[in-house]
C-alpha cells in the first residue's frame, strides 16, 4: 500500500532518542525546553509550549483566550474535527465559516459576511481558528483586518502548515494572530509521534500555557498567592491537565527539525511533478496563491462530474490498487456530535461541494517516482 502520507525516520532520528532514554530524564528535563525554543527560532516566535498533541495545545490556547461557556468558536468546516472540539471542550458554542472556491481555506470574504450579521445579532465570536489547509496559509492580512473590527482573538491551526511561508514569513510568527499551533503526528510535516506546540510573542500566554498543561501547578514563587512554605512547595493555581511532552518526542523533534526545510521543499517538487502529470486530466489540481508557500501537507484534488467515474468509484479503484488515497475532509458540522448539538449551524455549500469532489493523493518526502507514475497511471484510467 502507497499511504497518503508517512514519517521519515532517520538513524540520527533513531540515535536522539535512544540517547535520551540512556540519560536521567524521560520526562520533564532539559530536552523539552530545547525543542521549544529550536521550534520557536524557526518560525521566529517568541515563545513555544510543547504538548502531548496539537488537540491539547489547541485546547489549551482557548482557555488562555479565556473562551468560555456563553462564547463561540467559529472555525473551517473542511478541517480535522479538532479545530472545532477545542471549543466544546472549553464549554463555548462552535459555529463554521465557509471556504474559499480555489484554496479550501476558511474564506475571508464569508467571515466578514457573518462577522457583519453576528454583530446585529449580538453574537459574535470570542476566538477564530483559521486553518492553514493542506498547509497554505489562510488569507491572515484580511482575517486580521476583521478581528480589529469586531475584536476576536485569532488561534492559526498550522498542523499542516510547518514549514510554510505567508507573505514572506514563516508561518508561526505570529504578525497576524495570537498563538499558531503546530502538530507533530506521524502523517504532518515533521513528528513526534504524538505531540503538538503552540507558538506565540505574549510572554504572559506562554506562561499560563506552560501552567495549564501541567495540571495547573507552578514552582515559581512570582505566581504564588504567597511566599513559599519551603523548597518543596507548589502551588496549583488554576485547574489544568497533564498535556506534557516527554524528553523522548522532543529529542526526535529535535532531530526531525533539521530536515524542515528539505521537506516541504521536496513536498513542494512532488506537487509540481502532480500538476504536470495531471494536466490534461478530468480533475482538479490543488490551487497555490502566489503570497504563500505552502508546506504541502495534502495533494487534495477533485474529482469533477464530467470525470469518467465519480469521486466514490474513483476513491475505491485507487484503493484496490493499493493506493492509500483518503478524503480531507468530512465537514465537520455534518458530524452527529455536532448535529446533536443542536444549534442552528449554518451550511456551508462551497465546503459541501468541494466534499463531494475531494480525494487526496499520497504525499510524503519519501515517495518515489515509481509510485508516483503509478498513483498518476491508475488515476488516468479511472477519470479518462
Ligand atoms: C492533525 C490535526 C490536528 C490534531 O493534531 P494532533 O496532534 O493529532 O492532536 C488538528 N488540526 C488539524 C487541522 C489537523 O490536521
């Protein structure tokens, strides 16, 4: 089976880890903070928490945005169901914003439509959780613009999107948001295994961050509502959870981030040799906006009407060939989680359309040209 995406795992990937499990510390020691700030450097953010996944550190960056019960969450429909759970967990309410015809990405134009009726409504959002699909960066200079007007705090949701550039940053400077959040499952640009980061320049939400995903508790006297009772103590300040990355993620963080830049540049030559291939076919290639590199997490095209057989049979031929295609993504308020919820969600037809169309085809640094041909010959027969 061609997956459509997997890891790269070096001997220098394999060496960092056993390392740290020969030195003292599996959790908790120097490891971590290191990869924090290697991530930090990289994206040229001020700060980085490291946690067990992008789903806690997602989670975690609502509750420093103080999103709470009576507020909403509003996020891409065509996004991992994680986007918007992290508003459920913090109790708020979750709304969906339609997506752009050619990047699948949350569409600026269709928020400030709704961000224009929620306001006489009287129900705007608290948060907003862009995400950078298939790894280009949303249009972050507009959904900027909107959240000066109307005053909602921006989380970017870059699982996909490492690696990436907008506007001639790397995606996670934080120009245009309050935290981006990376993850590092085994199918994203770079990995942990599990684990994900929230980046972000206030040094005050980095530090509620790094509380939060330590039960709540810290060792720091200036936190402490008094002066410790000796050098045992601490203090839980707040309610928190164990979201804690271990020393052995790190280290292959670590390792992984060297590889960054030769990834989505390869991801990015694999792109190009699918636009080509797929040229003269009866599909849709994915669309690259000329202010952004992407990481090119996904190579998702459609599969239109006037293709010789629909997206269901053509998902299926790729499968029986042994071609792990999937689908990105299911939208996610056509979830029962989300319709049992019963709030008056809005329909999102461009995200419904692109749904029934979409298939995303294998895209890892290390797929070959054989399998590539392969991937490209089975598609033909298929949509020709
Ligand atoms: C993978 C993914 C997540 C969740 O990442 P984990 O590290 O698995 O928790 C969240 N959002 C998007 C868009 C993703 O693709």
């Amino acid at each position: 089976m061609i997956p459509y995406g997997r890891q790269q795992i070096t001997e220098d990937d394999i060496q960092a880890v056993v390392d740290v499990l020969r030195s003292d510390f599996l959790t908790q020691g120097p490891v971590v903070p290191h990869f924090e700030q290697a991530v930090a450097e990289k994206v040229g953010a001020g700060h980085g928490v490291a946690t067990n996944s992008a789903t806690s550190a997602l989670h975690i960056a609502c509750l420093v945005l103080d999103l709470g019960p009576g507020d909403w969450l509003w996020t891409s429909p065509i996004t991992f169901v994680a986007s918007a759970n992290c508003g459920l967990y913090c109790g708020a309410r979750v709304d969906f914003v339609d997506i752009d015809p050619h990047t699948y990405n949350m569409s600026s134009e269709a928020l400030a439509e709704k961000l224009a009726v929620a306001e006489r409504e009287g129900r705007l959002p608290r948060v907003v959780v862009p995400v950078h699909f298939a790894g280009q960066s949303c249009d972050m200079a507009a959904i900027h613009a909107l959240s000066e007007r109307y005053g909602f705090h921006i989380i970017e949701d870059a699982s996909h999107a490492i690696g990436g550039r907008y506007q001639g940053e790397p995606v996670g400077c934080g120009r245009y948001s309050d935290i981006t959040v990376f993850s590092f499952h085994p199918v994203k640009i770079i990995t942990t295994g599990e684990g994900g980061m929230a980046v972000t320049n206030d040094p005050e939400l980095a530090e509620r961050m790094t509380r939060l995903r330590s039960h709540g508790i810290t060792r720091d006297p200036e936190q402490m509502t008094h002066a410790p009772d000796g050098p045992w103590y601490y203090q839980q300040i707040e309610l928190g959870f164990n979201y804690r990355m271990t020393e052995m993620q790190a280290a292959l963080g670590i390792s992984q981030l060297a590889r960054l830049d030769t990834y989505v540049a390869r991801r990015n030559e694999l792109a190009e040799e699918y636009n080509q291939m797929l040229a003269e076919l009866p599909v849709i290639t994915p669309w690259q906006g000329p202010d952004s590199l992407s990481a090119r997490h996904l190579y998702p095209v459609r599969i239109p009407p006037e293709a010789r057989w629909s997206r269901r049979e053509v998902f299926e031929g790729l499968r029986e060939q042994a071609i792990g295609v999937n689908v990105h993504y299911i939208p996610v308020y056509q979830q029962p989680a989300y319709q049992r919820l019963g709030d008056p969600l809005a329909a999102c037809p461009t995200a419904e359309g692109y749904y029934s169309e979409a298939v995303s085809l294998p895209l890892f640094p290390t797929l070959t040209t054989e399998q590539q041909e392969k991937v490209v010959t089975t598609l033909r027969e298929l949509v020709q």
